[in-house]
C-alpha cells in the first residue's frame, strides 16, 4: 500500500522545532547576559557570605540552563532534520514504484505497430517512447572502455553533446564521456549505482533519443514517465515547472512558453498539448550551454537559489498560520512574516484566490464569512491607505479568523506564491548591491526580509570598510550593526545555512548578473579613456587580437569549405564542430569575462537564451542601438550565427562586429541597423559605440555551416 506523505506538514513541523530550539537557545543567551550580570554585580556590592553563595547559586544554575538549553535545542534540530530526512524518504520510494511501474508500462508502449498520431486531436492518454528512424536498438550495454572504438558511442557523445553534455565526438568511451553519463543519469533519475554505474543499457538509451508517438496534454491527477521527462528538460532549460510526473497547471504554462518562444503552433486541438514536432524540438533542435554558463544539469539555477533562500528565510519566520497581532505596533502575518501593509496584501490576495474580489456586489458580505466585521471592514476602509495599516493591531478573535483563513488552500497557495516573488526582489536587490557569491545572497536575503532598511546598511558598512562582499564579511557587519545585531541566534544560524548552501555539482556557481565596474584609468582599445567597463575593453582588445592573427580553416583536398578544425574549438573541447560561438566565448576568456558578463556557449541559441534570462537582451526589431562589446546573434533559413560588436556608425546606420566561422575564418564584417538576418543582442554593459571601419564587408551572405 503506498505511504501517503503531506512533504508541506512536515517541512512546517521542522521549521517549527527549528524555530523552537533557537527561541530557547536565543532565551538561554538573553538570560544568562541579565541575570548573570545582575548575580555578578550583586557580589560586587554584598560581601556579605550568604549573599554571596546565593549569587554563585544563581550563577551555577544559569551554566545549567544554558546546558540544557543547548541540549535541547541540539534535539530539536536534530528531529527537525529527521523529519525532512523521513518526507523525503517517504517520496523517494514511493518516486522510485512510481516510476518503476511507469518504465514497465513505457517498455510495452514501444512495441511497433502504435499509431504516429501528429495533430493534437489525437493526443491520446498514453504517449509511447520509441527510437526515431535511423536509431537502432543498442546491440549490447556501452561502458567505460577508452581504448575501443565504437559507432555507438560516437552516437551517444553526439546525443549527450546536443543534450548539453559537451563531449568530443572521438568513440572512444573514455573518462570524460563517463562523467556525461553520470550527469544524464541523475539528471533524469536513472539507476545508476552498483552494476548500473557508468553504463548506457537499454532504458538510458531510450531515455537519450526517444521520441513519443501521440501527445501529452493536460492531467493532473495522472503520473505519466514521459510528463516527467518532460518537465525536467523543460526546466534544464529555464522554464518553471515542478518535476512531479503530472501535466498539471504549472506544466501547462511552461509548455504554452515554450511553444509560444519557439513558434510552435498553439490554438486549436494542439493548444497546451506536446506532440511528436513540440518533443524534437524540445530535446534535438535546442542545444544547451555548456554547464559553466548556468544552463546544465549540475548547476545552481535562479529557480534553485530562490528554493534555498526561501528555505533559509523560513526556517526564521513563521508557518503558514503563525499571526503576530502585535509585532512592533502592528501585525505580522504568514511563513515570512509579512508586516504592517504587506499583511493586507497578502489577506486580499488570498481572498482573490478563492475568487473574491472587490468588484463583487457582495464582496462585503463574502469577507464577513471568513472575517470577523472588524477586519472585514477595516480591508474596505483602509484598502488605499497603506500607512494605516503599520498601526493596525489585532484582536484575539481576529486572529484566530486570520490564522484559519492563511492556512487553508487558498492561504497557502498565496503565500506561496507571494514567498517566491518576494525572495526574487530579494536576490535581485542583492545582485544590485553587488553581491554576486550565491551564499552572501542567500544571507542578504534573509536580512531584507527581516528590515529592508538594516540589510542595505549592513551592506554599506562592508563598502565603507573597502572589503569585498562575502559571505562573511556581510555577516560580521550585520553582527555589528545596532539593530540587526541584537538578532545574534538569528544571524549565526542564518550564516552557518548560508555556508552550508552547495549546488548539485558541491559548488555553488550562479551566473552573476554583472554590475557596472569603474572606467579603466589606462583607456581601453584605442589607449583612451573610453568610459566602458574594463572587462569590455579587454573583451574587444581581444578580438582584434585574434582578428590580427588572420586565422583561417583548413579546406581539404576536393571540399569546398573547411573542416572546422580550429584553436577555439580545442580550447572548448568539440572541436571540428561550427565553431562561432565558440569563438565568442574564448575572447570572452581571453578577456576575463567569460561567465559573469559572456556566457560560455557552444549553441547560439542557448547563448541567446541566457542573456534573455539576464534579462540583458534585446530583440533587433525593439529599435535598441548596439554598444560597443555587445553580442550579436542572427538566423537565416534555420541557420544561427553570433559574433561581438565592435562599433556603430550613426550616420549609415550600420553594425560593424568580429566574427568567426564566416567564411571559413575570422574576419569583421558589417550590417545596416535593420537587416532582418540580425536577431538581437546581448548588452555586456558598454557605452561606446566604438570603432567603425568602411572597409568591412557585409556577412549577410556567408555561410557558417
């Protein structure tokens, strides 16, 4: 029979004794500094003896305390990590039948015969993964044999390369192609441990090049193995969505995305359905970034640094019924404790969950179901006035009214999803600053949580001690300053969670959003001052270096064009592959840049989708005038093609840039402003509109294979 677990329920009863162990501990502290104080100075002023063994009684029994304080808030934090360890338990075992069923079901599902239904009309309630045309069934297991060549592992290094598992086509199952598997693997929940470790069988196979036949549409209340595939490549990919093996609402969304970003036809029968078309597109025609660039499976993603500060922040606050009636003269509601005006956003935007909105002529009477009249009325009153509500105490029976209404579903889901919202502009801000290490973010935005005004004044005090913002650093500040210093339980927790914090991979790696750095004093390009960040200067000094060398490709006997055999695709490791991105990300490197402003990218398309996910990127027909340093992308007939921009003519509108792989080389090349083959840019933050040449010639017309 399988064991139901509500992960929710326990992960607030851990918060909760969590929660409970530091308010003991914190207690323990406040007391043994008071009384202790007040036991020592008493033996100052009493030399009398029965004084003076009272005072050291009190004294022995606060060492007490704080030892038994210590010990049960040690318990407590221990059953609260039992409890997640029990949830977690709970669901992976009851993942694992899940799935294990599913995979039975997907193995019979494959058997030939089943229809190829291509509309979304004939989206059936079973979607069968089969191998494509031109893919044959694995002769025997692949493993780790560096010394034999194989077709096959030719074909998996390729699969696993447009995946975004970079690896030089070679044959040869070698170390680095192992570590490619091992990744996939776990990305997808393959088994992979005992005899299974390292090895492509059957079901691994299936899992890399399967494509479905039928469709996949909405369902929420069925677990389906290939909604699961799905959802996790929809997610390597950067679109919300939680992994749960079930076309739910949240998978819809993601999915119209997707499609509505790739021009895929949405309307009709096919609207929010996944066919066999959606599915190659998902999986074959969008390669991703190399993991470096914060697109692969084993890095610390937005999505998952936004989980671990929430998780962090919560641990902090409160449940999703906790309501603080007084907190400093007003009330204090939900998981992350909103305040004062936050409060009454949070209570109407549950309200506008279970479809109770203002505009009804009822509204009153619906607010006084679940409300007493007090409050009720006071949300009508008062719903512009947002100061009033920093003066707004509750009463007992209004809490209590409060506290049911936030942890029914309707609660939850708002704070939910106001939680999530809220962390963002939280990290955000903290990008803002300057704080780029994932962990210093994850603190900071436990400390914009608690007082917006004291986490930026515990930034500028780092600053003005001309110190780097680090995690430790934001954190000895925070100690010091006058109000959030008096947290101490609070930010010590807070800095050993943050510590803690590592990314899938053990190393925490976010992509920082890039902050404007001061002009280089020596000048950029041209020896002067330019006013663009040194990095950009650097950056486009690079590329008319490699432009100087006049690299060109090797064309063999009887070919028309090159063999794609070139410095940058060494350097990248898929050499003998089209090679432009490739080329913007080894200047990139040359310039210090390269994963912070440039990403590292092997796919145009997935560099384009990176600086979208900056969100520094703009699109050629928003009218935006390029800068100097910028990345430039283009398309034509399927085909794509990026290169760097190294200036701007005003005049004739015309885009001047260094490229390679056109023509077989590196070369600079130019554009009018409004040539359709130009897609966007990427804005790495230059101000310049750099050097123009008239001697270039126009790309439009070269191939880049």
């Amino acid at each position: 029979m399988a064991q139901k677990v509500d992960r929710t329920r326990l992960t607030e009863l851990s918060a909760g004794l969590k929660r409970m162990g530091r308010e003991i501990s914190g207690s323990s502290t406040n007391m043994q500094k008071t009384a202790g104080h007040s036991a020592s100075r008493t033996r100052e002023l009493y030399t009398e003896g029965y004084v003076q063994s009272a005072a050291y009684g009190v004294e022995s029994l606060l060492k007490q305390i704080k030892a038994l304080a210590g010990t049960l808030s040690s318990d407590l934090d221990r059953k609260a990590a039992a409890l997640i360890w029990a949830a977690d338990q709970y669901q992976r075992e009851e993942k694992q039948s899940t799935i294990r069923l599913e995979r039975i079901a997907v193995k019979k599902q494959s058997a030939p015969g089943i229809s190829q239904n291509k509309g979304s009309a004939a989206a059936s309630k079973t979607a069968a993964l089969v191998l494509p045309e031109g893919v044959k069934a694995l002769t025997s297991k692949l493993s780790y044999n560096p010394d034999v060549y194989s077709k096959e592992v030719v074909l998996l290094q390729q699969r696993l390369t447009e995946l975004g598992y970079p690896l030089e086509a070679d044959g040869y199952f070698g170390k680095q192609t192992k570590q490619a598997v091992n990744a996939f693997k776990k990305t997808y929940g393959l088994g992979n441990t005992g005899k299974d470790a390292g090895i492509v069988g059957e079901m691994t196979w299936l899992y890399l090049f399967g494509v479905i036949q039928g469709g996949l549409k909405y369902s929420p209340h069925e677990y389906s193995e290939q909604v699961r595939i799905m959802q996790i490549r929809l997610r390597e990919l950067g679109y919300e969505v939680t992994v749960n093996g079930r076309f739910d609402a949240k998978t819809k969304q993601a999915v119209n995305a997707f499609k509505s970003d790739h021009a895929l036809g949405n309307t009709g029968d096919v609207a929010g359905v996944v066919g066999p078309h959606t599915w190659k597109k998902l999986f074959s025609e969008l390669k991703q970034a190399d993991s470096s660039a914060g697109m692969g499976s084993n890095t610390l993603t937005e999505t998952k640094l936004t989980d671990l500060a929430m998780g962090v922040i919560f641990g902090n606050e409160g449940n999703y019924g906790t309501v603080v009636p007084d907190d400093g003269g007003c009330l204090s509601v939900g998981k992350i404790q909103w305040h004062g005006e936050r409060a009454r956003e949070l209570i109407l935007l549950t309200f506008k969950k279970m479809n109770i909105t203002p505009s009804q002529r009822d509204y009153e009477a619906k607010l006084k179901k679940h409300l007493p009249a007090s409050l009720a009325n006071d949300l009508i009153k008062y719903a512009k006035q947002d100061k009033w509500w920093y003066t707004r105490v509750l009463t007992l029976k209004e809490k209590e009214a409060l506290a049911a209404l936030l942890t029914a579903k309707a609660g939850k889901e708002a704070q939910d999803e106001q939680a999530r919202k809220d962390v963002q502009v939280y990290l955000d801000s903290g990008r803002k600053l300057g704080i780029t290490d994932p962990q210093a973010l994850v603190y900071y935005a436990d400390l914009k949580n608690q007082s917006p005004r004291g986490a930026n004044r515990v930034v500028e005090a780092v600053r003005k001690a001309g110190l780097p913002l680090t995690l430790k650093n934001i954190h000895h500040a925070a100690l010091k300053d006058e109000v959030m210093g008096k947290y101490t339980t609070r930010r010590n927790n807070t800095y050993k969670e943050s510590a803690a914090l590592q990314a899938p991979s053990g190393n925490p790696q976010l992509p920082p959003k890039p902050k404007p750095e001061a002009p280089d004093a020596k000048g950029g390009v041209n020896g002067g001052s330019t006013g663009n960040p040194p990095g950009i200067d650097k950056f486009l000094a690079a590329a008319e270096k490699e432009l100087a060398k006049g690299f060109k490709e090797h064309v063999p006997k009887g070919k028309k064009s090159g063999d794609n055999n070139t410095p940058y695709g060494k350097w990248y490791g898929l050499n003998y592959q089209p090679w432009c991105a490739m080329f913007v990300s080894y200047v990139a490197n040359e310039a210090g840049i390269l994963g912070s402003v440039v990403p590292k990218y092997a796919s145009v398309e997935a560099g384009r989708q990176w600086y979208i996910k900056q969100g520094r990127y703009s699109k050629r027909s928003s009218g935006y005038t390029p800068k100097a340093g910028d990345v430039i992308f283009f398309t034509r007939s399927g085909q794509n093609h990026t290169g760097i921009v190294t200036g701007y003519d005003s005049k004739s509108k015309t885009v001047f840039t260094i490229e390679g792989n056109t023509k077989d080389r590196v070369a600079r090349r130019s554009y009018k402003l409004t040539d359709t083959y130009i897609v966007g840019y990427g804005k790495n933050g230059g101000v310049t509109e750099g050097q123009t040449d008239g001697s270039a010639e126009s790309g439009k017309g070269y191939s880049t294979r």
